[in-house]
C-alpha cells in the first residue's frame, strides 16, 4: 500500500504553537519532510540538547540524517534566506545537500519590490495616514514580502518561479518585463523610490538561479515517486489555521491556506493520501500582529505566561500577545483541518496558576451567545469570551514523561479538552527539548 500512510502537523491557533518541535520528534518515522505553504514568514523552532535552531524555510526534518526535506510548490522562496538558513545549518554540522533539500521549480520568489511593498504599505497603515480618523490599520506583518509574493502569484505577469532563475535568456526577458511593472508601481507609491537597476538584478538572480539549481526540480513528480516506493510523507503545515487567507481572522491572515486543505494544492499530493492530521495547540493562546484575540489577557497573567513560555517572536523577535485557551477556536480549526489527534504544547507554562479558564463560546453584542468561531475580523472583534473556570496545577511538570505523571487537575484540563474538540489528545509537551514529550498511546 503507497497511499494514506502520510502524515500532517497543522498549527490550530494564530501561530508558534510548537510545530517545529513536533514535526523534529516525527521525521525520524518519516522519510520525506514537506512544507507546503507560507515562506520565511514562520519560525519552527527545534531544540536539541543545548542547541537551538530556528528554520524559516527549511523543512524542520533536516536534523534527521538522510531524511529528505522538501519545500513545495505553494511555498514562496526568498533565495537569499534560502542559501542563508541552509550555509548555517552546514556550518553547525548539518547535512543540507541537495540530495536532502528539494525545492520545487515552481514554488514563487520572493524578489526585493515584495519585501520593500509589503513595508510600505504597513508602514502607510501604521502612521494613520490613509484614513481620516489617523487610525493604525497595519496587519503587523513580518515584512518578509509574503503578500506581494502571493499577490503576484496570483496577477501571474509580474511574478517569477525558482525554475526561471536557471535560465539565463529567459530569466533576463521575464526580469526585464517585471522590472518595468514594479519600476512604475513603486513610483506610484513612492515619488523617490529609485528604480531597481535591471543589469544588476539580472547578475544577482542568475548567480542565486547557478547557487540553487542542484535543489531545485520538479517535486510533485519527486513526491509521487516516493509513495509509489513505499516511502513516508510528513507535511509541516507553516503558520496556522486562524491565519489562513480563506478561513482565518480575515484581513488580519497570512496570504496561503495554512490548513490542511493547503497541502493538496501546495505539493501536488491529494489529501485522501493523508492518513493523520496532528492539531498543533498550546495549552493557552497566543498572537502575534495586530487582529481580534478574545482571550488576550492584558494582565499579570499574560505577563506570567510571555515570560514563562518565551513568547517573543521567533522571526521577528515581537513579544507575543498572550491569553486564555480559547477551546471554540480550536474545535473550529480542529473541524476545518480534519485534526485526527491534538498535540498540547507549553503545557508546563501554565503550572502554579491558581485557576485556568477556557473559552466554551462568545457572547455578541446582541447578547446571543454562540459556539461557531467568526472567522472575519469585524464580527470577532465584538465577541465577547464566556468562560468555563477549571483548577489549575501548583506543581513543575516539566519531568513528566507519562499521562500518570501528569497532576489530576492537568489530566482534567486535558480531559476538557479533548470532550469539547471531540478529537483525542495524543501529544503532551512539557518542556521544549525533544524529550519532554508524553505520547500516549
Ligand atoms: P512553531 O512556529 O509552531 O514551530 O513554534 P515556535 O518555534 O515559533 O514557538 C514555539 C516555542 O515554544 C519555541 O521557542 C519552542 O522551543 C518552545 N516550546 C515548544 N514546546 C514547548 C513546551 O512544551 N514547553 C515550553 N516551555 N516551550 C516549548
Ligand atoms: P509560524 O509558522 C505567528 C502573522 C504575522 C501577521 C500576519 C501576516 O512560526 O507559526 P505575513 O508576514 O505572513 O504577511 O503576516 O500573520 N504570522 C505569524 N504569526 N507565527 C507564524 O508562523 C506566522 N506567520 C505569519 O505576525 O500577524
Ligand atoms: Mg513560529
């Protein structure tokens, strides 16, 4: 059998829930690690012993010698991070051949006008000048061009694919059209912006196009080839479900389907392939950028939690806005993403808070109360939480190796869970290095 042996890790909450820890433990299982989604938007972090590594676009199997990591068609590559990320592994010891980093010749670029786009335009929002009540409408994105990458994906004529950068004839005919477009709209946005110098472009991108040829090929052919030989699949979901572009706090997203649904279109494998869903979650919520957070809590417990669980941004080093667990969110991305098993994480943040809350449903200005998620901005941005208060747990869990090792109240917390998600807690994390890990079996 080559099919529904493939696995998926899919963040269910804003972001950061400790995938990259996740998807390190399972590549060991797997033969193939797959990003299909996002860019260097996303930080997975991975520790191991004293080391700490944070990967931006390669796929977090990479510590796993002989495992292949894959980047995606539905990933958008920024070369430089690309060569940079990978030259830094190399350099700590790591194997980043091309016989272990695959990148799809068709996964988007992400050129300089997209990351100099994607500041102007937040910066634009940020000061309050493009509306009359001076108001910050910025989204807080991570400036790292992943909007304008995906738009001219999507606009076709101004974009350019990683398999176009091994070609030097067409690369200079493709930059010379996209120059001129993106030349005029940045004067439109900028009186002094100074036009990008199409020699220069043309010299720096064939020169990348000569460094990444050897990873590059075509990877949904290279994907199939592997099922067909038995060999096994586990795709990192990048970013999360509450920022997916179609399903997630629209417009405060990230420009790609997150979700599982994204995996499909963003590697060319077809979802029924894909046996168990892992639903990423931390034990409370966390957000970083601007958008609705019903349980944020601005408050000492919010400052605990932040410190507690080094909640600073991984690829922007942001502190992260922090609050309760909000249990409808997840039921809501746990349904969207098809989660077969949920994976608790930072669960050793929340020990000696006298009491935990958990979010059940929302109350909205109308007084209804409801246990849909709003996945729109403006709707969410009215509800209110409705709180279900449980005991919390005074002692350390970080040693904590078996369910039975858990407190009873972290096992009832636990409990809670998995009756209001309807979907079984298979993954418990207390701490970030690899073994602080309970599998229940
Ligand atoms: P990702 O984007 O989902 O991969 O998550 P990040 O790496 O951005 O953020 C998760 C952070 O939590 C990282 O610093 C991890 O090392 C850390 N982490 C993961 N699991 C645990 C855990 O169970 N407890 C604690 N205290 N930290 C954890
Ligand atoms: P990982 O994979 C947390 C957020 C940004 C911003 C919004 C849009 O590490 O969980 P973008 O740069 O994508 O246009 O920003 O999405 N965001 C993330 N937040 N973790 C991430 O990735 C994120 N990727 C994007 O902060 O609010
Ligand atoms: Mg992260």
């Amino acid at each position: 059998m080559t099919e529904s042996r493939h696995t998926a890790v899919v963040g269910l909450q804003w972001g950061d829930e400790g995938k990259g820890k996740i998807v390190d433990i399972l590549a060991r299982d797997h033969d193939y690690t797959v990003r299909y989604n996002g860019g260097a938007n996303a930080g997975h972090t991975v520790v191991i012993g004293a080391e700490r590594y944070a990967l931006h676009l390669i796929p977090s199997g990479i510590m796993h010698p002989g495992k292949v990591c894959v980047v995606g068609n539905g990933v958008v590559v920024d070369p430089h991070q690309v060569i940079k990320e990978r030259d830094a592994l190399v350099t700590r010891g790591i194997d980043v051949s091309p016989r272990r980093l695959r990148l799809s010749d068709r996964a988007h670029v992400v050129m300089p006008w997209h990351k100099t786009l994607d500041a102007a335009l937040e910066n634009l929002l940020s000061t309050g000048q493009s509306n009359a009540a001076g108001a910050d409408h910025s989204i807080g994105t991570t400036r790292r061009g992943i909007g304008p990458a995906y738009a001219d994906k999507i606009t076709r004529a101004s974009a350019l694919r990683l398999g176009d950068l091994c070609d030097r004839d067409h690369l200079a005919s493709r930059l010379e059209v996209i120059t001129h477009i993106k030349n005029a709209q940045l004067l439109a946005f900028d009186p002094d912006h100074q036009p990008f110098d199409l020699e220069a472009l043309n010299a720096e991108y064939a020169r990348l196009g000569d460094e990444l040829r050897p990873h590059i090929c075509d990877t949904t052919y290279l994907l199939h080839e592997a099922m067909a030989e038995g060999k096994r699949l586990l795709f990192e979901g990048a970013n999360a479900c509450l920022l997916d572009v179609d399903h997630g706090t629209f417009p405060y997203v990230t420009s790609s389907n997150c979700s599982a649904l994204g995996i499909p279109a963003g590697t060319g494998v077809p979802g029924r392939n894909i046996r168990e869903v892992i639903g990423i979650m931390k034990a409370y919520t966390t957000r970083v950028g601007a958008g609705p957070f019903p349980t944020e809590l601005k408050n000492e417990i919010g400052n605990r939690i932040r410190e507690r669980g080094r909640e600073y941004g991984t690829t922007t080093g942001r502190p992260r806005r922090c609050g309760w667990l909000d249990l409808v969110a997840v039921r809501y991305s746990a349904m969207l993403t098809g989660a077969t098993q949920l994976a608790v994480m930072l669960f050793d943040v929340l020990a000696g808070l006298d009491e935990l809350r958990v979010c059940t449903a929302y109350r909205l200005r109308d007084g209804s109360v409801t246990q849909r998620f709003l996945p729109d901005a403006h709707r969410l941005e009215a509800a209110e939480p409705v709180y279900e208060t449980l005991p919390g747990f005074g002692a350390e869990i970080t040693a904590a190796r078996s369910h039975d090792d858990l407190p009873r109240e972290a096992r009832a917390y636990l409990k809670r869970i998995e009756e209001y998600v309807g979907v079984k807690v298979g993954i418990v994390s207390v701490g970030p290095e690899r073994g602080q890990t309970v599998v229940r079996g």
